[in-house]
C-alpha cells in the first residue's frame, strides 16, 4: 500500500486520490486485505491507560518532604535504641500512609475513565458487501457508511453526503453541528472544525447520510493525538505541594541549626558531647511536628467529603487547596458555562419581536395567528423529537430541530398533533441548498412549509405575512433583523410556507414563498453560572472563556454571563499561533474570551497564564479540552457529560455538570487551606516554645526540661487529638472576601511565623518560669519536668482559641462552634492527667501526680498566651493587617 499523507493533508485531496492513495475504492476493501492492514495498524481503539498499581500508590504517601523528616528521625532514634520513640514515629508514618492511600485508592475508582469513545459497531462496505463489523476491526481505507445517530468511529474523509450534519462538541468545543460535504479544502492549514469533508472519530451524526474511507484509527485519529498529548504533559506541581516543600525546607534548617546549636552551646559552657548529643536528639524530636502528615491527610481528606457532598468529586488530595488558591478560571463554554442545549430565545415577525419562554416555565403566552403559524412551521420541517419526563423535556436528533420543538411547546402547541398530518413530501436540508422543506395536508389544506437560512428564506418569498395580511416582502427589513440577531450571538433560522391549491409538483422546489418571521436561538447560560461567576470575580479570581465557537457566540454569552462587558475584544484561537510567549501573556492580561479555540491554543493559554504567575483552573467536558486540564494547576471536567479523557486528565470531577459546583469547591478549598495553616501554627508554635526553652536551658546550664518521649507525648497524644480537630473547623465567615493567596506565600503567613514566635516565647517562658521554681523549691528533676510538660499541656489548650480565628478576636467564636475541638481538648487533658496517675505512662513519660497547688499555678500562667495573643491581634488590626515587624524593620 502506498504510503499515507500526514493526517493534515487528507482534507485536501479529491476523492478519486484519496482512493488511490488507500488502496480502496467503491467496494470497499477484501476481507483478507482487511485482514492484514489490522495486522499492521492495529486495532481501532484509545489505548487505555491503566490505573497506577497499589504500591505505586502506597508509596506515593511517603514522598512528603516533612515525611522525609520523620523518616530520617526514625531511623536516629533507632540508631540509639529509643525503642518506644521510633515505634511512636512509625505509627505515625503508617496511619498518615493508610488514611492517604484509602482516599485516594476510593477517588481513582469512582472516576476511572472507561475510554469508551469509540463506537461499539461501524457499518462498512467490504468485497462489495454492506456489513456490521466491530469497530475496533476497523483499518485505513474501509468505506464507512454513517446515519443520523450514530458516533464516527474513526477519522473518515467524506465522498459522498445527503444533508450530513456532524455534531463536534467533543472534539472542537461548537455548540452548533456542522453541515459536511464531499469538497475538499484547498488550504493544509484548515482548522480541524473547518474541515467540511471530514468526519472525526468519536463525533456523532445528528442528521442525514454519508459515506467516506477511514483515513485514520485508533491513537492515530485527532482523538487518540489529543489522549496522547495529554498523557505526555508533565503534571505540575500543586501550590499546596510548593508550600509544603518550601516548610518542610524550613523545618528542616530549623532543626538542623537548633540542634547544632544546642551541641556547640552545651559544649562551650562544659557539658559532656555525648550528653548533649543527647539534647540535640531530644531538641529534634521535639520541634519535628510529628502530628503534622496525618493532620494535613485528615484535612485534607475531610476538605475531599465536604467537597463530594457538594458534587465535586477530588481525585488526588492536595488538589482539594489548588482551588483556594487559584487565580484564573479557564471555562470551556459548551456544555460547562452553558446547557449544551440550543433554545429558542426571541421570535421575530413583521409584528415585532416576542421573547420565548423556557417550555415548562409558567402558562403559555397568548399568541397571534401570525405566530402560531411561524412555530408550526419550525415542528413540520423537523425530524427531531421531544418527550416529557420527570426531569423536564428530553429530545433527541439535530439540537436546532430539538430547539425549535420545545420552543412551539413553550406557546402551547404539541408537536406530536401537528406532526400527524400526512405528509405528502420532504426535501432534506443540504448545505448548498439552506434549507429543508415539508409538504403536509393540515387543518383541510396541503402546503408546503420550509425552514432555512434567513438570507436564502427570503430571496424565495414573495409575500410576507404581517398582522393586517398578506403584503410585498420586506428583504431589507428581514435581513436586518437577522444581521441584529446574529450580531448578539443568536443562530437564525427563517420560517416560510405556501398553501397550495392541489398537490405538490415533486419536480419543483417550492417558490413564491410567504414569509412568516425568524426564530433566533442559542445555547443558554447553566442556571446560577452568572452568579458563581460573579462571586469567583469577588473572591479575586478571573474568569476567562475559553472556546471553539464563533467569537460572536462566545462574545454574546460572556457578556450575559459578566464574564466580558459587551463588545469586549475577543482573541481568536489562530492569532496564538502568531504570538510568541510574551506577547501571549500580555494579550492575556488584556482578554477574558478566546474563540475557535483549537487544543493546541488552550494548551499554550494555560501554560502562558502558569508562567504569568497565576494558578491555573482549567474547566472542560471534551476531548478538545483534556491536554489542557492536565497541563493545569487543577483540571475540572464534567461528570455527566464528560468525555473519559476529559475526566482521566483532570483533578476534580464535577458529579452534576455545574460551574456553580466551582464556586463552592473553591470555598471548600480555602477553608481546607484555613485549617491546615491553623494546624501548621499550632503545632509550630508549640515546637517553637519547645526550641527555645531547650536553647535556653542549655545556655544557663539548666536540665532540659523535658525528654524526648515527654516532647513526642506533647506533639503527638495533646497536640495530636486537637490538631485533628481543628481540620474539622467550619471555616472563618470571610474566606471568600479575600484574594487569593499568592503562589510564593507560604503554609503559614509571615503575619502567623510572627505570631508564632510571640506565642512560642510566652509558653517558653511560662514553661521554664515553673520549671524552674519547683527545682529551686527542692522537688526532684522528674517532678519539675512533669510540671513542665502539664504547663505546656494547659497553654496548649488555651492557645487554641488563638489558632482558631486568625484576623478577629478569639472570643467573637463560640467554644462550640466545632464541638469536635471542644471535647478533643478536653479528651487530651483529661488523657494527660490520666497518664500521671497510670504505672505503665509513669513508667514510659518519667512523670508522677502533681499537688493542688501546682495547678493553682500552672493554669493561670497558661492562660496568660490569650493575654499576649490578643493583644497582638488589637495592635494587627489598628495596623490595617500589617505585621508588626514592619513598624520596626523598615525598607530604607
């Protein structure tokens, strides 16, 4: 067989060549041929891509970098025979590995792409034989025959039509089908959507006929390059990932430095080097937050429930945080912004324009005789259908013809009636005729009734109906109200009849036409969208559009969606390619609609926009839109309607289709993100009290104040049962008030590190002010230490009510606004007095009970972190947010 053409150039050869280059002709190919071409090209099927093995999964779960410190102070612990410490961190690693690998095992499998774009069954003509094959069978240069209904089960060039329309939603993002023909495209650079002659795999025939020779199968349809081009992105690191390395960066040089300081210090003022690499051990152990993986796991997997609850469904778990964090929406239009439902929006005749209600919404409205005739006329040209259900009205065929349907039940007319009129004759819709005609016997009389084209409607009138009559046609009046339809983002469709006097002359066309009026229609906006629009824009997110529709469709929706003020500039998908990088992202700066938009051209505005800087939400149902989901700091595609590359490319699934889904997933993410950062700062303020009172004691040559199995008792049991806890806050009022958070900003806000400092020195001092005093009272070392860890124990409880709100006041939220907290609180205290009383936690803590009088001390020192907290707040606030260090350290 003669060498094949890039994909590109099919579109471009006649058909008698495209024959000849194939090897095929009009009797389709040999079964034996056949035969040995799917030897060579393989079977016609996307290569599914398998989903990652339990292991893999597994461990995934241990390539945190704050794991990574966990694990390096196992294996020290180890090393010095710490038994009962380095069991305490591997429980920690183990559970932290379970609840992630659980979740997200659950997640991949109740969105796992089934790849089942390809048509079960293909009609082929083979040794001259009209036949049922699998289409998986199928090999370049079978002759394919398509009807209305079926989905393209490879990428076809056409020979022959009879009124083909193609839907190609899936592929090029339109929301209209589009007419096919044989003709060829003189031009190699043809957008895929302007390719008349060419059929694509996993479309779908939504009106009349065609046959043409597969040019292309499996991986190598436009289909399978798009699945192929997506599965080669890299997937980018998620903000919540960047911020986690960058923190654990930082607690990592922190212990480091802590420890190697504690070393030289002790050794300087007389201390053995291996008692003090002893304390260093101890000092690392204890600023380690060990609670923190399973405490960001735990909120992040609630964040995935609050979320699912909602019908967004999280496939891995830092994807919960990257909506919190985005910046720009990217939002395919068909079927994400809007219905993907055309709908009949404004009836015009001589008499004026009416606006058509949605069917279902309310009485139907009284109509002129005029009228009745124009939606008559739309049901008895049409071959679609509608029938009720508990949901509403379903169709099915052409989306226009289905428009037009709905739209006469919307005036109270029911098409299956008007239907039933015998029909005496049909002329099929073809692109170079546009329009299609029916001859009917209705109400006593035959005429014939045609829809079409405004321009090609009225140049075959010669009368217009008005509401005195039958008058001279209007063309310029009718060509007008099209121009002023179609130039707000309507298509147009004209109605016309002619009431016959005897029977039709199959022979002629129909002529000498009445004009009746327009029915301009267009996919609606999804109800709500304009909203959660608008509240995306509040929270400082921009929304961009993003689609492969016609910039005057594209620019009309997003003006009525806010998303563009009307006659906003539009970018059209081939400029891109003319763009270098820099000019792309300054045209991006400017736009908020791109129109005919190719895969290509989202792929490089997602990658324009990440390299400007911004976190990167990217929206979308299909094919088209699946490299650039994964390219994407977090892809979203639709549940429902939804391709299965759109949804194996993507992060989040949306269960119901709904944009407004976006808008509370991204509340969810940021509430998610509000309590990991108030886990962070509870359990880094503590280390940092622990730190420095270790530092301190070191230098005045004190005992450390406590051990090591004391400090992990400290961040695991009482730290740990309240920093669980806080994942389960409900979230501060104002979280959508605020923008985004920067991509460079960290886990815990240069406000919170020194808020953390300022709480750490008071819990240190307190901590060591007691300590103290109980060494110096005569009480033994184990009895001052138990003194210790019981008034770090209490400031901790107190401190909660600092960690819980970050800008207002600790006392404007109710101690049982999160009832899980309250009572983990009180759990962890009660456990911590508990264990001073039990022989076998005596025995592994080193502690012993504490006298009346030690409490009638400790408590009100611990409580003294509110004081100081919230006076640290008052000044913040009087400051307008800014952090005080500021004041002091100015920028010269």
């Amino acid at each position: 067989m003669a060498e094949q053409p890039p994909v590109p150039a099919w579109h471009t050869l006649p058909a008698d060549e495209i024959a000849a280059v194939l090897g095929t002709g009009p009797h389709g190919l040999a079964s034996r041929e056949a035969a040995e071409r799917l030897t060579r090209s393989g079977p016609n099927v996307i290569d599914p891509v398998p989903p990652p093995p339990w292991y893999a999964t597994l461990l995934h779960q241990f390539t945190s970098p704050v794991i990574y410190i966990l694990l390096v102070a196992a294996l020290v612990t180890l090393a010095l025979e710490e038994w009962i410490d380095a069991g305490v961190i591997a429980a920690v690693l183990a559970l932290n590995a379970t609840i992630g690998f659980t979740q997200e095992r659950r997640a991949e499998r109740s969105v796992r792409a089934l790849m089942g774009l390809v048509a079960p069954r293909a009609r082929v003509i083979r040794d001259g034989h009209e036949r049922d094959i699998d289409s998986r069978d199928l090999v370049p240069g079978d002759l394919v025959l398509l009807e209305s209904g079926m989905r393209v089960p490879a990428d076809i060039r056409l020979i022959a039509v009879n009124g083909l329309v193609v839907d190609q939603a899936l592929l090029t993002g339109e929301s209209e089908g589009v007419a096919k023909s044989a003709d060829p495209s003189p031009d190699p650079a043809t957008p895929i959507a302007e390719r008349s002659c060419m059929a694509y795999s996993g479309t779908v025939v939504v009106r009349g006929r065609g046959r043409g020779y597969v040019v292309a199968t499996g991986m190598q349809t436009e289909l399978g390059a798009i699945a192929g081009s997506m599965r080669a992105q890299e997937l980018p690191a998620t903000p919540l990932q960047e911020r986690m390395e960058r923190f654990a960066r930082a607690i990592g040089i922190l212990v480091a430095a802590g420890a190697l300081a504690s070393f030289v210090l002790g050794v300087i003022v007389g201390e053995s080097p291996s008692q003090m690499f002893l304390v260093a051990v101890a000092l690392a152990v204890a600023v380690v937050p060990e609670g923190l993986p399973v405490a960001f796991t735990i909120a992040l997997a609630l964040g995935v429930r609050r979320m699912a609850r909602r019908n967004a469904i999280i496939r891995k778990l830092p994807a919960v945080e990257t909506l919190g964090s985005t910046t720009v929406i990217g939002s395919d239009k068909t079927g994400t912004l809007t219905e993907n439902r055309m709908t009949v929006r404004e009836a015009w005749t001589a008499a004026g324009t009416r606006p058509v209600p949605p069917p279902g919404s309310g009485p139907a409205p009284d109509i002129s005789e005029l009228e009745r005739l124009l939606f008559v006329t739309g049901v008895m040209t049409n071959e679609a259908d509608a029938f009720l259900t508990d949901d509403g009205y379903e169709t099915s065929g052409d989306p226009t013809e289905a428009a037009l349907l709905l739209a006469a039940i919307a005036v109270g007319l029911e098409p299956a009636d008007l239907r039933a009129a015998p029909v005496l004759a049909d002329i099929p819709f073809e692109s170079e005729r546009q329009y299609s005609a029916s001859c009917r016997t209705w109400e006593g009389r035959t005429a014939w009734f045609v829809k079409g084209a405004p321009e090609r409607i009225a140049e075959r009138s010669t009368r217009m109906l008005t509401a005195d009559g039958e008058a001279p046609v209007d063309r310029a009046a009718i060509l007008a109200a099209a121009h002023d339809l179609a130039s707000r983002g309507y298509r147009v469709l004209a109605m016309a009849w002619r009431p016959l006097e005897g029977p039709p002359d199959l022979d002629d066309h129909p002529r000498d036409l009445v004009f009746l009026g327009l029915q301009a229609m267009m996919d609606p906006p999804r109800p709500g969208v304009r909203e959660a629009i608008r509240g995306c824009q509040q929270a400082g997110m921009r929304v961009i559009m993003i689609t492969g529709d016609h910039a005057i469709t594209a620019s009309a929706i997003a003006a009525e969606l806010s998303i563009a003020p009307p006659g906003a500039p539009v970018l059209p998908g081939p400029e891109i390619d003319s763009l270098d990088d820099e000019a792309l992202r300054a045209r991006l700066r400017e736009i908020a609609v791109i129109a005919r938009a190719a895969p290509e051209h989202k792929l490089r505005t997602v990658r324009a926009l990440r390299a400007d800087g911004h976190v990167v939400a990217v929206t979308g149902d299909g094919v088209n839109d699946a490299p650039a989901l994964r390219a994407a700091d977090i892809g979203i595609a639709m549940g429902r309607s939804g391709t299965d590359v759109a949804r194996e490319a993507a992060d989040m699934v949306l269960a119901d289709d709904n944009f407004v889904t976006i808008y509370a997933a991204v509340e969810e993410g940021r509430v998610t993100f509000e309590n990991v950062r108030k886990v962070t700062f509870f359990l880094v303020s503590t280390g940092a009290a622990l730190l420095i009172a270790i530092l301190a004691s070191v230098a005045l040559q004190w005992p450390v104040p406590m051990v090591a199995a004391q400090f992990l008792w400290l961040n695991l049991v009482t730290n740990g049962l309240q920093d669980v806890a806080l994942a389960f806050e409900p979230g501060e009022k104002d979280v959508l008030r605020y923008p985004p958070r920067r991509r460079s900003e960290g886990i815990i806000s240069p406000l919170l590190w020194e808020r953390t400092v300022v709480a750490g020195i008071v819990m240190c001092i307190g901590t060591l002010a007691l300590f103290r005093w109980e060494l110096d009272q005569g009480a033994s070392l184990e009895a001052a230490r138990t003194v210790a860890l019981t008034t770090m124990v209490l400031f901790q409880n107190f401190h909660l009510g600092n960690v819980r709100v970050e800008r207002q006041s600790a006392f404007a939220r109710s101690p049982l606004g999160n009832p899980f907290l309250f009572y983990a609180a009180a759990a962890a205290l009660g456990l911590h007095i508990a264990s001073l009383y039990l022989p076998p936690t005596q025995y592994v803590l080193r502690v012993e009970p504490l006298p009346l009088e030690a409490w009638l001390r400790m408590i009100p020192v611990a409580a003294s972190v509110i004081v100081v907290v919230e006076l640290h707040k008052l000044l913040v606030r009087l400051r307008g947010g800014t952090p005080l260090y500021r004041v002091v350290v100015r920028r010269p």
